[in-house]
C-alpha cells in the first residue's frame, strides 16, 4: 500500500469517527496510534510516548492553565457577562449587532489571553446560547465565534509569536506589536462581513427589540465602564512583558492574578465562583492537553509517513523562482500542511528551511512571523485538522453539527486570506508600530 493510500486511509477513518460522536482527542489519537502500529510494529508506541514528552517539555505550555483559569474568571465572576452586556446594549438596535458585539468581545478577551482557548470558551459558554436564543443564524454565528477566537494566536500577548520569536530569534516585543494592525483589521473585515450580510439577509440577525432597546443612558454609560476592566488586565499583563519586567509564563500568572483581583475589588469573588473556575480549569486544560497530545501523534505518524518532506519538495525545491513565487509557495504549503498538522509540529518541522530561506531573500522575519500566524490562523479553521473545529463540537450545544461548523468557516477563511494576501501586499500593516516604537 502506497503512503498516499494510507494518509488518505487515516483521515477517512478520523472523519468517519469524528461524525459518529466519538471525543476528539480519541478520534485523532486512536487513529494515530493504530496506524503507528501497525506500520512499524511494537516500535511506533514509541511514537506516542515520544509526543507526550515533547508535550511536557514545552515551557510555555505552563501559560495555557493560567490563561484559562484567567478566562473562567472573567466568565464566572460575571466580569465577562458586563462587557458582553455592554456590547448588547449598545450594538443590539443593528441588525446583526450582537454578532458584532461578540467579536468585540472576542478581540478584547484575545488581547487578554495570547490563546483562542479563552476566547472559544467564552464566545461559546456566553455568546453562542444567546446568540441562538435570539433568533440568529446558527452558521453566521458559530463561524463568528469560531473566527474571533483565532484572533487570540495574532494580537498580543500571542504565544505562538512567542515560539516563532524563539526559534527566528527575533524580539518578540516587536512580534507582538506586529501583530496589532493586522489582528485589528481582521477583525474590522469580520464586522464588515457581518454588517453586509445582515443587511442583505436581515433574519439571520434580527434586531433587539424596541423594549430590549430602551435602557436609560446612565445604565449604558454604566455598562461602557465595564471596559476599563479587562484593559486594565491587558495592561498589567503585556506592559509588564514589554518592559521587560516580567517573562512570559510570568505574565500569564500576573493576568491570571488581576482576574482574580479584578473580581475581588467588584465583590463577586465567593466560594462557588473559585470553585467553578479551578473545575472547569483543570477539565479544560486536561482536555486541551490530550487534543495536543493527539494532534503531535497524529502530526509525528505523518512525518513518519515522509507526507511532509514531501511538500517540502514539492514547493520549495530550487525551481529558479522569484523571491515573492517562493514566498507565496511557503504560504500555500503551510496552509496545506495546516490541514493536518499543529501550529507548532508545521513551525518546527519546516522552521530550519524556511525561516533562514526568507531571510536570505530579503525579507524582513517580524513581517514574515505574522504571515505566518495569519496562516496558523487559517489551518486553525480549516477541515479536517482545524483546532478550533474541534474545540466547537466539544463545546457547542447539540443543535450546531459537526458539519454546521464546517461551513460556518467558509466565509471567515476567505477573509482570513485576504488579510494575508494583503498584509504580503503592504507589509507596512505589519512593520509600522514596531518600527515606530523601537525607533523612539
């Protein structure tokens, strides 16, 4: 049996187990490990061994508990609800408002976390049963969240441009600061898309109705003090890295600490909020870590299998191409590869290639990084291996299926792209806030 006949084996079976119910984790673990056996025997246990400690061995992992935890604070105090009223207040009269609103809500929460894992947390615990509740289009509405989350990998603080920083050694001050326009305009391009579609198709956001409408001024100016919260969060925790005074895991414990504190000074920190938010921590992180694990397997099964050496060859052999031909066949294998690889198996797989490739054409490696995010971005959403494909089905509610998130993402990736196409177009979007700031 050819290789190709057995990777298309092994994502008919994930997909058909995926479509019987199955957790994700087993679905892609359980694929990975039979397959591992049984193309090398006794020896490929060692593949999942293998993944599970280059799971441990990763230092930044430790901010993933303490983002979440953040998240779940903001959530079950009630801190995440005021914000998400204040959006609903002051959005609900548009059609489709509250659908901006979240992805309002969805950029604030990923400026607080550097993960989507808060942001899919909230987006679907919070904003998706209301969402429904009032009469919005489940599709248009899962794909806003789905698409807002990913946002958390490109603004700061974004820990996968911690672990580009780390392996181009590039300043990931001036990552992170890269990422703040183009995370921005993509999430400009999300409302414009929401705000159009609404218009043309006015029933898959319906208005608040005029009762719903009428809340005194002082409540809504009220409501808009609710953001100096989660800003004063973002502050604590990205001022403090870009000053270099604290490291990045230690950023994570100073947002996952003024959560805390935040609660404690609005009075809504009790037993049973502490309680809930340490539970749901640690089963979501537990669940999160075993997608991960699943994915490395499942990503190492396809190294194993030379799928990824493969593309390599394919795309970026010496073909007396120009600079910018190469570049954009990096961009299109990467989005190929997103399909069934991590964020981090395609970085460090294709790192020791591509990164010093880019720089020897001529390219500036900030502005490269936040391609590459915004890819990462893309394969997040991208089927059958999308990250946050899977996180929705483990957290939507029974009525949005497995195949009602699939297209939910159509509309968002294409966006996804365009900001891509565009930020390769006018790198500026890009490069100007860091060269600005570091100039000073």
């Amino acid at each position: 049996m050819s290789y190709e006949l057995i990777a298309l084996l092994m994502f008919s079976s994930m997909m058909l187990m995926l479509l019987t119910g199955q957790r994700v984790f087993a679905a892609i673990g359980i694929v990975a490990v039979v397959a591992s056996l049984l193309l090398w025997g006794d020896g490929g246990s060692e593949i999942a061994f293998s993944a599970a400690i280059k799971l441990m061995k990763w230092y930044p992992l430790l901010t993933l508990p303490l983002f979440i935890y953040m998240g779940y604070m903001l959530s079950e105090s009630g801190l995440a609800d005021d914000l998400y009223d204040m959006f609903h207040v002051w959005m609900g009269p548009l059609n489709g408002g509250l659908a901006i609103g979240t992805i309002g809500l969805m950029v604030v929460v990923s400026a607080m976390n550097g993960l989507s894992v808060a942001g899919m947390a909230i987006g679907a615990s919070i904003a998706l049963p209301e969402l429904l509740r009032r009469g919005y289009d489940k599709i248009m509405v899962t794909g806003v969240i789905q698409a807002g989350s990913s946002l958390g990998i490109l603004v700061p603080p974004s820990v996968v441009l911690v672990l580009y920083g780390m392996i181009a050694r590039q300043p990931v001050g001036q990552l992170w600061m890269a990422g703040v326009f183009p995370g921005l305009m993509m999430a400009t391009l999300f409302v414009l898309y929401v705000v159009i579609r609404c218009k043309l198709q006015p029933d898959l956001g319906p208005a608040l109705s005029k009762e719903e409408r009428d809340v005194p001024l002082r409540e809504k100016l009220r409501l808009l003090q609710a953001g100096i919260v989660p800003l004063f969060i973002f502050f604590s925790m990205t001022g403090l890295f870009l000053m270099g005074v604290t490291s990045l895991v230690e950023s994570s414990a100073v947002g996952a600490v003024a959560a805390t504190v935040a609660a404690l000074v609005k009075k809504r920190l009790n037993r049973k909020v502490l309680e809930e938010t340490v539970r749901k921590t640690l089963a979501i992180s537990c669940m999160f870590m075993w997608i991960i694990l699943a994915a490395l397997c499942f990503g190492a099964v396809f190294d194993g299998l030379g799928a990824v050496k493969a593309i390599e060859a394919l795309f970026v052999d010496r073909l007396g191409l120009s600079p910018w031909e190469i570049l954009i066949l990096m961009q299109l294998s990467y989005l190929i590869m997103g399909t069934f690889l991590d964020d981090t198996a395609m970085l460090v797989i294709v790192a020791p290639l591509y990164i010093p490739l880019v720089g020897a054409l001529g390219f500036d490696l900030v502005w490269y990084g936040v391609l590459y995010t915004i890819t990462c971005q893309v394969a997040y959403m991208t089927p059958p291996f999308g990250y946050n494909l899977f996180l929705m089905r483990a957290m939507a509610p029974p009525e949005v299926t497995l195949v009602d998130i699939y297209r939910s993402v159509i509309p968002f990736v294409m966006i996804m792209v365009l900001a891509l196409v565009l930020v390769m177009i006018f790198p500026q979007i890009a490069l100007w806030l860091p060269e600005n700031f570091y100039a000073r």
